[in-house]
C-alpha cells in the first residue's frame, strides 16, 4: 500500500430475501435472495431475521388478511431504513388491499397493475406504525375452540377441517410403522398416536409453521416430524398412511395434488400396506386409487366427503 494511503474495507454485500414465488415477468427477485417462505422446505423463517437487516425484499403476498399484515409487518420489520419491498397480489386474492395495509404502516407506495396483479413497491420508513398489532395478530396463538396450537394462515387454522372430523370417527385400528401425509396441524396424528399399536407415525407437512404447532400439538416420542413436500419425502416399508390431502396449492385449485400424494403413498407403503384417504366426494381420485393399489374400498361417505381405504 501507498504510503498516506488508508485502506477502506468493502462494502459488506447486500443481504435480500424473497417470499414465497412472484412470477419473474412481473418481478423478478435478485438471483441470491434469500427464501424466507414457510412452503418452501429448507429457506430461512422471515420472523427471525434481525431487524433492519435486509436490503430488499419482494413478497408474494397471501391471500388470507392477517396473514398477509403478518409478513408484510415482518418485511417491513426486517428491511433498513430507505430499504426496497415490492409486494404483489392477485386483484381478488388480496392486491386490491396491498396499498392501503402498506400506507397504514406508514409507508408511501407506488402502485401498478399488470396481468390482474396490483404491484407494490415502497421504501421502508425511519418511522414505522402499527406493526406490532399486525404481528401480534398474525404470530402463533392457542386456538380456545379446538385446543391446538396454530397460525393464520396455516390449512384450517382455527378449526378441525370436516374432512378430518370425519376420518376421526372412521379410524380403524391401525399397527406398525405409519405417516400423515400433510399432517397439518397434528389433528389426525394424535389420534392415531392414541392407538397403542403404532410404533412410529412420521408427520410430513409442507408448512413450516404446521411443523411447528404439531410439534406442541402432539408430544409423543413415536412422532417425528418432517418439513417436507410430502411427494418428495424419503419414506419406505411404512405399514400404513393416512392423509387428507391438499387440493390447493398457495391459493391456486390443483386436483393433481391429492393424486401426487396417492403415488407417494403407494411408494411408501410396504405390500399389503394400507392407505386412508379422505377427499371432498368430486376429487378425481377412484381411478388413481385403483390404478396404484391392489384393493380399493370406500369406508364411509357423508356430508360431502369419502373415505377410501386402499391396500397395496
């Protein structure tokens, strides 16, 4: 170094994170954001991140109002000041509030619209109001009606969804090693932990935050809990799944799903494994039973549901 010269460190680099997956036509999130969604197995939680430690964040925002206040408190939370969020939202999913819940903490936004999605874009305030009251409303909470521990935003989160109540009161005597697939919750995990003949059940879920109230939810040392797309979780030589699975996936219908976890079912369980599944009474389901396992028998059928028991 030159003499007089002072060395200057560099820049510390900067540090963005992404929520969640906005389409990349309408904005595209920087190629090392960080993904701090809680349907994204393995990102980082955006409820820890330190205050005003990101740079940047771009949000796909919920559809559901609490939750939506909730992360959108929590970007606003973990951004320095004079640091960029852009949220977008489908105009009937939520967009349409986008700018006045943002104003409301004392932002300034900038708004458009493109392709029936209202974008979002301000820079975080020195001064921010009334994010604790978003956080606090949208945190995990002891649902009085159900005795669970939940979240909004989570499948069901302040009831028992009725296609669980329904597989409860048909649940056969179940032995050996198990999983619930989409285990939510851990509505159906604790029952089928009361059965004194499962060794094992393994709760697969997709949601972080599901994950997390099951671990309150159901103490019981034969559990294990997995954050995990359950399509793609690593199980085999199971003696029995039992599953209500999801047909929506971020808001968005997909019937393909509740087929996807009757293949990943099939692949888990040993031969003559068995399958419980419950599904509102028009999914798409009989033909993919039957195609994936050896007999297929409809237990009960009420109120709009049906509860398929499957042998493989």
């Amino acid at each position: 170094m030159a003499p007089g010269v002072t060395e200057i460190d560099p820049p510390a680099p900067l540090r963005s994170a992404v929520y969640g997956a906005p389409p990349s036509e309408l904005a595209e999130a920087p190629a090392d954001a960080v993904q701090v969604s809680p349907l994204r197995p393995g990102g980082e939680a955006l409820e820890t991140q330190a205050d005003a430690a990101l740079d940047a964040i771009l949000i796909a925002a919920p559809p559901g109002s609490i939750e939506r206040r909730f992360v959108l408190a929590h970007a606003l939370r973990a951004l320095k000041p004079g640091g960029a969020l852009t949220a977008l939202a489908a105009n009937d999913k939520g967009g349409q509030r986008l700018r006045a819940e943002l104003e409301g903490f004392g932002c300034e936004v900038a708004e458009r619209s493109k392709a029936r999605q209202r974008i979002c874009t301000v820079e975080r305030p020195a001064a921010l109001q009334g994010i604790e009251d978003s956080i606090a409303e949208g945190a995990p909470q002891l649902v009085a009606e159900t005795g669970f521990m939940s979240q909004p935003g989570v499948f069901s989160w302040n009831r028992v969804d009725p296609g669980s109540a329904l597989l409860l009161t048909h649940l056969p005597k179940l032995s050996g090693r198990g999983a619930d697939l989409g285990a939510g919750l851990g509505v159906l995990s604790r029952a089928v932990l009361a059965l004194p003949d499962v060794s094992e059940l393994n709760l697969v879920e997709l949601d972080r935050r599901a994950v997390d109230a099951a671990r309150r939810n159901v103490d019981d040392p034969r559990a294990r809990f997995l954050w995990s797309d359950a399509r793609e979780a690593a199980l085999a030589d199971l003696d029995f799944v039992v599953t209500n699975p999801p047909f929506h996936s971020e808001g968005i219908e997909d019937r393909g799903l509740g087929q996807s976890f009757i293949g990943a079912a099939a692949r888990m369980l040993r031969r003559s494994g068995t399958l419980l599944l419950v599904a509102n009474r028009h999914m798409p389901y009989e033909a993919v039973l039957r195609a994936a396992f050896r007999s297929v028998d409809v237990r009960a059928e009420e109120a709009g549901y049906k509860i398929f028991e499957a042998r493989k």
